[in-house]
C-alpha cells in the first residue's frame, strides 16, 4: 500500500480527507480496502455480528457518534475480524483492551479508549453512507489509513 500522502497528491479531489485525530490501535499501521459501514453508538452487538462475518479485505468505518462513553471494540470483537478477514476498522468512538490490540494482525483506528462496556441491543444500521467531520462514507468505495490519517474516494 502507498501511504495517504502519496495517494492523495496522485489522487487529489477525487478524495476525501478525514481531519478528526485518530489514534493507531492495531497491530497494523497501514491497511486499505473497500469500505463498509456500521452506525451504532453505545452499542455494538450490530458491530460484532458484522465482524463475525467474512470481511473479504474490507475496511469497517464504525460510526459511533464520536462519543467516547464507552467501548465499541475490544480485543475480542477485533480479533473476530482478523479471523475473518477483515482489513481493518476505522472508528468514530471508544476502543478499549488498547494494550492487546497492538499485537493483533488488524489495522484499528479510534478516538481514544474507555474500558466500560457499550450496550448489547442491535441497535444501528449496517452497509448505509455515514458521514464523519464532513467526510461521507458510502460502502464499496475504497478506503485508505495509515499513520498520517484517512482518505476515502468521494
């Protein structure tokens, strides 16, 4: 994978650019793929489903509202998506387990960590556009992360 930066100056307006600050969790820095979507805040039994799933190199965007009450994703729910294939997951919102998420073979970006646990209703939308700071993400457009940030086809 090419990092962002060289991307985007090939690319140009044709992407998008997230501003937000996230931090790296994952045991990988740099990781692309297709988008898909999830929009759950405080909940994330939708999320977990989703991961349990064959993830074909796809990049999750996990629109949690940017709150950082609780956790989305944990060392459990990550490491589902490594077994299944998943490139990594890009997160509006809390992680926790941050210590055991460096060792595993996923790219995971998130706001920060919270180790409280987040609901468990199925709450949410799965596979649906979902714009962060002013960026939409439409799944099947192709996603890429990596140290310096985010870009995404428009």
């Amino acid at each position: 994978m090419s990092a962002t930066a060289d991307i985007y100056d090939a690319r140009g307006e044709e992407l998008a650019s997230l501003a937000i600050q996230l931090e790296n969790f994952g045991g990988r820095l740099a990781f692309d793929g297709p988008v898909r979507t999830v929009r759950c805040v405080r909940d994330n039994a939708l999320l977990k489903a989703t991961l349990a799933t064959p993830g074909h190199g796809a990049v999750l965007i996990v629109d949690g509202g940017g709150s950082l009450e609780s956790a989305l994703v944990g060392d459990l729910i990550a490491g589902s998506a490594a077994a299944n294939g998943w490139a990594g997951l890009i997160v509006h919102g809390a992680i926790r387990d941050r210590e055991l998420l460096k060792i595993l073979p996923i790219g995971v970006k998130a706001l920060g960590s919270n180790p409280r646990k987040s609901g468990k209703t199925g709450a949410g939308d799965v596979d649906v556009p979902v714009t962060i700071a002013g960026v939409t993400f439409t799944p099947g457009r192709h996603v890429w992360a990596d140290s310096d940030g985010v870009v995404v086809e428009r």
